[in-house]
C-alpha cells in the first residue's frame, strides 16, 4: 500500500467524483471484482479522519476496519492486549500499574497479570470463538490481520514519525485472534469482575488453625467481625465510596428517543452521548461499515471491537446509556473448619479449586525474573476479599469464604448481538434482535427509526436473583451489611443449590432475567435514560414491579436525570425560551450541548439572596455568571467548588424527595445547614488560594488534554455530574492547571430522517486519534470546542463529496 501525494489525491477525488450513485467504482471492493487475496476493502476517509469501509465479506471489513484503526490507535489498544494477556509485568516493570478508566480499577501491574492469567482463560476464549457466529470469527480474524499488517509496516520503518509511543517498543508484535477474544471477555465483565481485580489477585486462605468459641470471636481472630463492620458503617468509619460497587460505575451517557408527536417535522430523532474516559480502550472511535447487500451502518465502537456499538442508517438508530443492574452476585461459602480451601455445598464438601499461575517480570535492572502465585476458584467463580478502613468487609478466614459469579463472564453473545443489529433493516427487526439476543452486557438501549416509535429497553445480562430468592437466601448478617455498603447486591448463602440463580423459559442461556422480567417501553412522544435507573423512563408511565437486583424504583433521581426531563418537558411546553413547543433538529442539538447546571436552576438565586452580604467578589461573580458550563461562561468554577462543599449537607433541602413528584424534589436549598453556610467562604478560599480569579471564564480553566494545531489548549464545554450538568466534562478536582478534562461526553449523535434518508451530526470529543503526529489528533476536539456540529457523510455522494483520502488494501 502507498500514500498518496496531494495531486494523487486529487487525481483519485475526480475519479471519485465521476462514480455515479452509491455503489463504488470498479475494481474496488463490493464492485463485485475483487482480488485472489483472501481480505480485499477500500478505505475512504472523510473529514476528521472517519473511516468509511467497504468490502464484500466480513473478514475483509475486519481487514480493512482493522487497518484503518491501527492507523490512528495502534498503541493504545496494544498496550491493553499486552496487559489481559497477563504480560504487564514483562514489558512494564513490577512497580507499574493498570487502570480500567472506565470502572475506577486500579491494579498493580504483579496483581493485574495474575488476575488475568486466572479469569481469561484459553477456555473462555474458546468458548467465545466457538459460540460465535460465522460473521464474527470472520469480522474477528480479518481486523486481527489488518492490524498486525499495519504492525509488520511499522516493523520495516515505515510510517516515518509516526506511534512514537510504541513503535520501537519490544511489546509492538503481531496479535492473535485470541487476544480480540480476550478483549470483549474484558469488555463483558466491565461492570464485574474486572473492577475487583485486585481483590482477587490477592485473594489467600488462612493458615489452618482449629477454632473455638463463638463464631463473633473466631471471626474477630481470622476474618470478618460483622459487629465491629456494622459498627464501622453506622459510625461512618466506612462508608459507600470505600467498596467496590458502593457507588455506582465513573461512567455516564445521556440519551433522548423522539418520536413524531415531539418533534416539529413529525419525524422520529435521537440523540446519543456516552460519557467515557478521554484516555485507554474505553474511548469510542467513529466509523462507517459496508457489505454491499448485507450491511450499511455507521456509528462508533470502542477500541478494538470491529461491530458498531452506537449507531445509525437508513432504517434506525440506537445509542446507549450504563444501566444500574447488577451483572454478578456475591456467594458466601460455609468453610471445612479442617480445611480453608474446602466449602459445604448440598451437605457434601467440595474442593475450592487451585489455580497455580506463573508471569515473567521486568526488574529494574532489564533481567526478566518468574514470578509464581496460586489463586482460587469455587464452582461459582473466583474466590475473593474486599477490605476497608483495615477491616475485612468479605474475608477468607475458617468458617467462612466469599466468591464470585459474575454472569458477563458468560455471556458469549455479546458480538453477536452487535453483528446482528449491524446487519438488521428495520427498527422492528433491531427490537426483535434485543431480546431474541440479549447479549447486551451492561448498558441500557433506546432506539427509534423513520416513522417509528421511541423505544426503550433495559434487555441486558442481569442474574436471575429474584426479591424472593434474596429474601430467602441472603448470607446472614453480612447480606445485610453488604447492602447498606452497596445497594441491591445480593450475597447469597453458597451451600445449597436452591441459592443458585434460577432461569427464565425465555432467557437465550440459565441463570438470567429473559425479556419479559426486564424493563421496556415504548411511546409514540419520547423516551430517556440518563442513568438513573428504568423507573422513570417516562415519567407519565413509571416503570415498576422489577427485582432490586436490575435497578431501584421511586427512589430520589440524580439532578442530571432531573434535567434530562425537564430539558424535554420545557421543551414540550414551549417554556424553555426556544421558537415553538416542539423539538426541531437544530433545536435538539442546541438543547444538547447547551451546558445547562441545574444545580444553578435550583438554587443560585436562594445563594444570592441569603447568603450574600454584600457586593463581595464572590456574589458579583456569581450574578454575572450565566449559569452554564460554556467556555465564555465566567464564574462557573465558583458555582461548582461552592456546589461542591455544599452538596455534602446532611440535610442539603427543606423539601424532601417525593414520589408524588420526583422531576422536582427534593429542592429548596436549606442554608441553614452549616455545611451550606460555609461552602462559599471555601469556594472561594480554595479558588484565590491556587491564584485562579473568581471571574476567570471557563476557557482558561476547563480543556482537553491536547493543544489545537496552534500549539494552544484547547477549551471543552461542560461541568460535573454532581453539579447537575447535563454535558459532562468531568476532571479531578480544582487545580493550579484548573480542570484538565478526564472523561465526559466522548462520542455525540443527533440523528433524523428526511425523505427516508438518515441525517446525522456529532462529534467525536476527543478526535479520532491518540497518536500526536496524525492530522486527526486534535481537530474533532477543536469543532467540539465551539460546538460546530459535524454532519456524518453517508451516502456515497457524501462520502465522495468529503473525501480526503481514498484507498485500497488486500492480502
């Protein structure tokens, strides 16, 4: 393959040009020509660098998606497959470590290695390729050979100045198909075991010693003391945010189904917008995947995945939001008093399985050391311990184990139901394959197509734990404590099969909810989810009567999902300030990105008018402020370090939360509470105390972690989750570098249909590339910044029409 010179491009975009209709040009993949080789695909990148591919069978897609995206990301996603290899250690050094940005997981490179030497098996492997359709092993072996030839090019030194970061790294080597199927056995237990991986790694039983007295005393000496855990908790010595799962996963998405009764055209429209890390394989990569016939979408995919996991065409579009299920549950084992590694299951023991493992590592002085660890595996998962504030919360001691089942861990229909919603021509048809499926790991799915009704579903991988079944086996004491630490996860007594999830005669596999005891709902008006839970998906139709362990009901929702309705309710009652009573599409998009707080709707008037005394700087910062997230917005630092003290007020409103109206309340800020009353004063302590104005607008503070072609940061509009933003950018707290944006709105659609064709328009936040020497590095984010919509090219006049590179590999 060659890269073309400006005049070849040129010469190739005239040729482009005098292509008629959608079909592609002769001798170009899905001419119907083809080559000997055994992938063939054309390539043709647009604006921003979005690959649009072409070929006539999925292992040539695979190829040529594969390829295109190496282009633009090959370290990062390398990096990762080294990592679930369990090869961290060898190329990184022992004192390194591994985050999953994406669940908050941070684990010593030694941990991490032996983590996941023990859960992604060459046997879970296996068992994913086997259970896979015939379009994903071949998808699955061509994007695995389209990386690896980009691989070799990188090897033979070409591609000058290009992935410094790896390309002389010994880790840059030719993957396996194995290591694409390790990557979506990762991607599946996101949201499970893989947020605990350090408490698995480390997972030991005790030294044998006989025990005697009461079972408080004997586990006060070895293990768990659930009197002095339950005292930690009421005393607030432990607390939610010191457990996994206590709080729920550090990543968001918002999302809008419209159907023509909401919209001015008459016309459905949905809009889209993860909230993902801006670093590692949880970034989302846009891209337009076609086999002539077969298969016509566009959309985005995490790293390394070769299906769209967000997206649209002419018949219907989908985006996601993270659901509240829960995908695992805990198992307390009644331990041998003889022997630690035995449990009582059905009156009889079983061995706790032993798994010896063994990983090489990079020592300080270049020598490659082995290190060895056995860790340990019950019949229902991985044997575990969860510590904090120094206590066990779940210990291994002599009478008792806890243990893990984690149902993503088998899921093996997770890429095809991508692959077959890829693939699906109508809406009716995509909803049908949601169920049909329910291979969805971890996330919620609203979906609408031309002249159909908003859809939306919670049709995903949860144990079949029903409210009943938890009541009946909940692990005593300790059950109930885990659920003050971590609501609706269930600890389940481990020694009696009556304990083990049931199944569902609709559920495509044992031990999950099946379609018809998950949420959905579908309206003729509108749809959301902003992951809160399903209860109020539409607040005129409450969804209810679901087990706990997929998501609370009539419970306080988030002020993010608060605005999330209220955006469409004002919208809808023509209150909002905008032209009409109905959405048209530039509304929508405006409505999107607008950067509303509503903490500030709520509150920032009863600020000004009781607790400031006088025209200081701060209350003359927070007048002016216009109450948004913009970039030229001047003061909203203030309002979210004041927001951010205030906020922790044990009695932060006078009107509590009722269901009788739960949009509005609760509200009424109460500045009588002491921490209310203090949180200006160390707003603006914090803020003078980092030499940053009280009035500096937010394009000095808030930007993205690449500069524009200038050389100069980039500003990114937004603020956080716990100040009710609705666009999220979301950081670590204030600094002297202000907030440098960790994560947020990441991909963007906004989609409709006009005369039966898609219209589409989006971002992606952080560009299309990590690779600092690509022209896509940096350029979707400057678009972003000033929140100029891009429209996607779909059409092959489209395409044609934007084109800035046309290409064309096989092998």
């Amino acid at each position: 393959m060659r890269f073309l010179s400006p005049v070849a491009v040129a010469v190739a975009m005239a040729s482009l040009a005098a292509c008629s209709g959608s079909e592609p040009p002769a001798n170009a993949p899905g001419s119907g020509t083809g080559t000997d080789g055994e992938f063939d695909a054309r390539i043709t990148r647009t604006d921003f660098g979005i690959p649009h591919i072409v070929a006539d069978d999925y292992g040539s897609l695979g190829y040529g998606f594969g390829y295109a995206f190496a282009e633009d990301n090959i370290c990062v996603l390398l990096e990762d497959l080294v990592t679930i290899r369990g090869e961290r250690a060898r190329y990184f050094g022992r004192d390194g470590s591994y985050t999953i940005r994406a669940n908050g997981a941070t684990t010593g490179n030694i941990d991490s290695d032996f983590f996941w030497k023990l859960v992604a098996t060459d046997e879970a492997v296996q068992r994913l390729h086997d259970s896979a359709s015939a379009q994903v092993r071949d998808a699955t072996a061509g994007y695995a050979a389209g990386l690896n030839r980009y691989i070799r090019e990188l090897q033979a030194d070409e591609h000058p100045g290009r992935h410094e970061a790896c390309r002389d790294a010994e880790w840059l080597a030719e993957i396996s198909t194995d290591d694409m199927y390790r990557r979506y056995y990762r991607l599946g237990i996101l949201a499970g075991a893989s947020a605990i991986a350090t408490e698995i790694a480390t997972a030991t039983p005790p030294l044998l010693s006989l025990p005697t007295g009461s079972e408080q005393e004997v586990a006060a000496r070895s293990g768990t003391d659930p009197q002095q855990l339950r005292r930690a908790i009421e005393t607030g010595e432990i607390t939610s945010e010191d457990v996994p799962f206590g709080e729920p996963l550090p990543i968001g998405s918002n999302m809008y189904g419209l159907s023509g009764e909401a919209t001015t055209t008459g016309e459905s429209m949905l809009f889209g917008n993860p909230h993902f890390p801006w670093s590692g394989t949880e970034r989302l990569y846009a891209a337009h995947l076609t086999i002539p016939g077969e298969a016509d979408i566009m959309g985005s995919t995490l790293y390394g995945i070769p299906a769209i996991l967000i997206g649209f065409n002419d018949n219907f579009a989908w985006s996601h939001t993270v659901s509240t299920a829960h995908r695992f549950t805990f198992y307390q084992l009644a331990i041998n008093l003889l022997d630690a590694k035995q449990y009582l299951y059905d009156g009889e023991l079983r061995d706790i399985e032993e798994v010896p493992l063994e990983i090489e590592v990079l020592e300080d002085d270049g020598s490659i050391t082995t290190e060895t660890r056995t860790l340990h595996r019950s019949h229902y998962g991985p044997m575990l311990e969860i510590e904090a504030a120094g206590l066990p919360v779940l210990g291994w001691d002599n009478t008792r184990a806890y243990t893990l089942r984690d149902a993503n861990a088998e899921n093996d229909r997770l890429l095809d139901q991508f692959f077959a919603w890829n693939r699906a021509d109508s809406l009716d048809e995509f909803k049908r394959l949601h169920g049909g499926i329910l291979g969805v790991p971890w996330v919620n799915t609203i979906a609408t197509g031309p002249g159909g009704e908003a859809y939306y579903g919670d049709i995903t991988v949860v144990p079949n734990v029903t409210d009943e079944q938890k009541a009946d086996c909940q692990a005593p004491i300790i059950g109930g404590l885990v659920d003050m630490l971590m609501p609706g996860l269930p600890v389940l007594r481990g020694n009696s099969a009556d304990c083990e999830w049931q199944s569902d005669d609709d559920a495509p596999a044992p031990g999950i909810f099946g379609p018809a005891n998950l949420p959905k709902l579908e309206r003729a008006d509108w749809v959301h989810n902003c992951n809160d839970s399903y209860w109020l998906t539409h607040p005129d139709e409450p969804l209810t009567g679901f087990d706990r362990i997929i998501g609370d009901e009539e419970a306080e929702r988030t002020l993010r999902t608060r605005l999330c309705i209220l955006q469409i309710q004002d919208r809808l009652a023509g209150t909002d300030g905008r032209e009409g009573n109905r959405f048209s599409f530039e509304q929508l998009k405006d409505v999107t990105v607008s950067a509303q707080i509503y903490s500030e709707r709520l509150a920032r008037d009863t600020v000004l008018g009781e607790l400031c005394d006088g025209q200081d700087a701060a209350c003359n910062a927070l007048t002016a402020w216009d109450g948004t997230g913009s970039p030229d917005s001047e003061g909203a630092h203030l309002w979210r370090e004041f927001w951010r003290e205030a906020s922790s007020a044990n009695t932060l409103w006078q009107t509590p939360f009722s269901t009788e109206d739960p949009v509005n309340t609760p509200r009424d800020l109460n500045t009588n509470a002491l921490a209310v009353r203090q949180a200006l004063g160390n707003a603006v302590d914090r803020i003078e105390g980092l030499g940053i104005a009280l009035d500096a607008p937010l394009r000095e503070l808030q930007i993205s972690g690449v500069n524009d072609a200038d050389g100069s940061p980039i500003p990114v509009p937004g603020g956080e989750q716990f100040e009710g933003a609705f666009t999220i950018a979301g950081s670590e707290t204030l600094s002297e570098a202000g907030y440098p944006v960790t994560f947020g709105n990441s991909y963007i659609h906004a989609v409709t249909w006009e005369d039966g064709q898609v219209r589409a328009e989006g971002f992606v936040t952080y560009s299309q590339s990590t690779d600092p020497a690509s022209p896509h590095y940096s350029d979707f984010t400057e678009a972003y910044s000033e929140r100029a919509w891009h429209r996607f090219a779909f059409r092959r006049s489209e395409i044609e029409a934007k084109a800035i590179r046309d290409y064309r590999i096989s092998q």
